[in-house]
C-alpha cells in the first residue's frame, strides 16, 4: 500500500507541467467584470488589453480567432533577466521584443522570428460567472 502512494505522489509530480519560457513564477490573480470598459476589445477576434502590475512585466490578454482568451506575460523569453517588455504591433497578431527584436505570435505565444526560440509564459484564462479570470 505504501509503494501504490508513493508511486502516485510520483506521476503526480511529474505530471505537473513544467513551464519552459525561462521567465519567473509570480503569482498572477487578475480577475475583472467581463462587461468592464478596458475588456471590451475582447468582444473581437483579434482583440487584445495590455494590463499593467501583473506577471513579470504585465499582461497582454488576446482573443484568438481559433482558440478564445488567451494571456501572456509580456516579458520576452529572449534574456528573460533583463525584463523586457513586448511590444504589440499595428495589426494586434504580434509582439516584439524591443531589446533583441524578436517575434512572437499571439495566436499560441509561439516564436515567429528569431532569435526567439521560447513561447511567452502563458497564463490561464476563463470567463465564468461574467468575470475574466487569468491565474497561474
């Protein structure tokens, strides 16, 4: 009996996924009225919010034409020690890390032009009960 609870202890602590973007674990417990004003270009694909006092260096919450709300820290995974901040271009579907120029989708996070090779940190996001909520 006790090998059957430390073989689970086991698979359960490899089962947690462990997060490959190289940027710190902070806590992030953004919660707001789905309604609120700042929110509502989440009523779009396409449509994104950057939050300040969250994450590493804040939050950029996208509406993904494929797969809903998705949230990100803004801090680049390209030399994640210097902090620095995405920046969201023209078109809302990239950011781009001004210190090393490169190119994230905000699709999935995923790297679109080097020298990214990490996807940003991504945050859970849902909308229950008429609240977005992005947690780690």
């Amino acid at each position: 009996m006790r090998w059957a609870g430390v073989s689970f202890l086991l698979v359960l602590l490899l089962a947690c996924g462990k997060d490959h973007s190289g940027i710190p674990d902070v806590a992030v417990n953004f919660r707001k009225p789905i309604d609120n004003p700042v929110l509502a270009p989440l009523k779009v694909s396409g449509g994104l919010v950057e939050i300040e006092g969250y994450g590493v260096a804040g939050l950029i919450i996208y509406r993904s034409a494929f797969s809903g709300i998705k949230a990100y820290d803004r801090c680049s995974t390209v030399n994640p020690e210097k902090r620095c901040k995405v920046e969201v271009n023209e078109t809302n579907s990239l950011a781009t890390d001004p210190c090393s120029g490169a190119v994230f989708s905000l699709e999935d996070g995923s790297p679109a032009k080097p020298p990214a090779k990490k996807a940003l940190k991504q945050y859970s996001a849902v909308i229950s009960n008429g609240y977005l909520i992005v947690v780690n």
